[in-house]
C-alpha cells in the first residue's frame, strides 16, 4: 500500500454571523465533513478521494481543528507556521468541536476589519480548510459511489475565507505535484463541457465557400475540397472543350461563306482579268527595265516586279522590305508615270523636235498595242496551261 502526504484545501459555508460589541465575528459553520470529494489536480484531472468517518471523526484529527489561524484567502505559502501567522491570520476557529457523525462544526472568531468586510458585503461566504493527508490510492466503492483513493491521517494547518470553495480565480495557491483543491459536481460538468468544447474546436477546420467561412469536421473539409477541386478541373475540361467547338464552327463558318463566294465565281473570267493585270504590268517596266532584267521580271510576283522596278529607278536608295502593298502600288505608279513622262519628252525632242504630228501619235500607240497583244496571248496560254 503506498501512502503519500499531501496537501488538501477543503470547503465549507459560513451562515449564521455574529457582530461582537469590539466589532469582531463570530459564527459556527460547519468546516468539514464525511464523504467523496472531488479534487481538481495540478493537472487539471479530477480525482475523487473518501474521506471516511474513521479518519474525519478521529480524535486525533478533530483535535487539530482547535484554534486554527482563519486567513482571508488562502496564504500564497499554503500552510501557516509561526513565520506567517502574523502576515495572514483574520481570526481563529475556538476550541469547541462537534459533528453528528457526518458534518463537523466549529467555532470560529474573525477580528480582521478587512476580512469581516468582505464577509459582510463582498461576497466571501465560504470556508476552506487548508490541511495535510497522506493519500492511498486505493479505489473502491462508498454508499454505491466509486472513488479513487483514501484520505488518512488529517491534520488541519488553517480556515480560509474565499469566495468560492473550488478551484478559480479567488484561489491563488500555488500546488505542488499530489495538492489539490476540492471542487463539486457543478464545476467539474461545466469543466467537462468547456473540455469538450475545446476538444471539438481543435477538430474543428474552417473551409470558404461562396466567400461565407463555415466550420467543419476535418474529413468534411477534405471531402468538399477534393470535390471543389474535381469541380474546378471539370470546368477548365468544359472550357476547353467549349474554347474547340468554337474554332470548330468559326473554321466551318468561313469554310461554308468561301464556299458560297466560289460558287459566285467565274474562273474563266479570273484567269483573263487576272492575265490583263500581268500584261499591264510588264508592258509598263518593258521600257524600264533592260532586257535581262525583263527576262527575269516575268518569273516573279508582282510586288517583286515592282520592288526590282523601284529600287532601279529611286536615286536615294530605300529599304522596301518592310513597306506595306498599298506603299508599294502608289510608289510605283508614280515612279512609272515619272519615267514615262520624261523618256517620252525626250524622244519627241530627239525625233521631232519641239512638234509631233497626230499621225506620229496614232503609229506610236498602235505599236504600243501591238506588243500589249502579244504580251497578252503569251500570259493567256501561261495560265490556261
């Protein structure tokens, strides 16, 4: 059996008060009792304790209650020795010790102007014997209760007045390993709710839905942010796919509009405007270009032709490449238009002098137009073939 000596706080209620003509009071509260008690540990477990009728009425024990200092609140040193007593005692309990085999009752006398205050108006209506045991952990059953463990030899130290006799704010004790202080069935119900309250918080996760925070079980949680993320990825998936028949009927769109275009179309008709152009081209850079450079000329695109027309006839030389069609077109009508302007005002001087008769102009244009046919007949036979 081991047996272990600790230090135990007790609670009890003063009632019945007496005013002494010195101002001092006087009462006869019951300060201990028989029965299981509730210890609240330096832990926070609680542990229920019998004190049994065998150790709470010993004789041995009760003779201790005799004239006990009473302190107003529980002395932060615990227990009062000779050191102390002048620091801490309010009062005393009196000689007179009685019980009725359960409840034990003493006498008590505060003369402490402070403490009868605080009895009086501030609330304190409670006792609490401060007293060392020695503990047996050794559980069993009394009148159909369970318990843990057995107090023996008791001897009290001390009455405090406190505001509450259990374990709180007003009891500023400072416990070793083995105290405690007793506390009731009301405190350790509220206790184990707040236990509980705690321990589910701590279980609890929070998740953002619709920007509204909602708390959850963990594997609540877990299971909405794996389907929010399948959701999610669904949605990428369908925006794809959605982004694809898009494209799908923009393409089909223009397929079936340049569909409807061909059917309007006149090949035959393409093929000679498109022939006209290229003769128009070349029969106005024959007189440009040399007769090497016209060779090559009719192998290349029309923007090549007018880029190899330009560079040869623009003194300041400039770069071409990043110039825009519609630049191309107009630079080099004006160039050509200039060229023809000036070769023809030459010849007319050369051949002519300053006149040049209508008949002149009638032959001139007619060989023009004879070498616009034959330009036009080659490029015809080029894009039938």
């Amino acid at each position: 059996m081991i047996m272990t000596k600790v230090t135990r706080f007790d609670t009890a209620t003063i009632n019945d008060t007496i005013i002494t003509d010195e101002g001092y009071l006087k009462t006869t509260p019951i300060v201990t009792k028989v029965g299981i008690f509730n210890y609240i540990m330096p832990d926070g477990s609680i542990k229920r304790e019998l004190r049994s009728a065998e150790e709470v009425l010993k004789n041995d024990s009760l003779e201790t209650l005799k004239l006990v200092p009473v302190t107003n609140g529980h002395p932060p040193t615990k227990l009062i020795n000779s050191k102390t007593a002048k620091k801490y005692t309010s009062g005393h309990l009196g000689e007179k010790i009685t019980h009725d085999n359960k409840n034990v009752k003493a006498t008590m006398l505060i003369t402490d102007e402070d403490t009868i205050r605080d009895i009086q108006e501030n609330g304190k209506k409670q006792i609490s014997m401060g007293y060392i045991a020695d503990v047996v952990d050794e559980p069993g059953m009394w009148n159909g209760q369970p318990y843990d463990s057995l107090q023996k030899n008791i001897i009290y130290n001390h009455a405090a007045i406190v505001m509450q006799g259990r374990a709180g704010k007003d009891v500023a004790i400072k416990l070793d390993e083995g105290d405690a202080i007793q506390t009731d069935e009301e405190f350790i119900i509220n206790q184990s709710k707040k236990e509980d309250k705690v321990m589910s918080d701590s279980k609890m996760k929070s998740i953002i839905l619709d920007g509204i925070e909602y708390n959850a079980a963990p594997e609540v949680i877990n299971a909405l942010t794996k389907a929010d993320s399948k959701s999610k990825e669904l949605l990428e998936v369908k925006n794809g796919l959605q982004s694809k028949v898009d494209g799908l009927t923009a393409k089909n769109d223009s397929l079936s509009q340049e569909n409807e275009e061909l059917k309007t179309r006149d090949p035959e008709k393409e093929i000679v405007a498109a022939a006209k152009t290229r003769i128009s081209l070349l029969s106005a850079v024959k007189d440009i270009l040399n007769d090497e450079e016209f060779k090559t000329a009719q192998d290349l695109s029309e923007r090549e032709i007018k880029e190899t027309v330009l560079n040869k006839v623009i003194k300041n030389k400039i770069s071409l490449d990043d110039k825009s069609m519609d630049y191309i077109d107009a630079r080099f009508d004006a160039e050509v238009e200039k060229v023809g302007e000036a070769k023809f005002a030459k010849t007319r001087k050369l051949v002519h002098g300053d006149s040049i008769t209508g008949d002149q102009k009638d032959k001139g244009a007619a060989a023009y137009q004879n070498m616009c046919d034959r330009l036009y007949n080659t490029e015809i036979k080029k894009a039938v073939n």
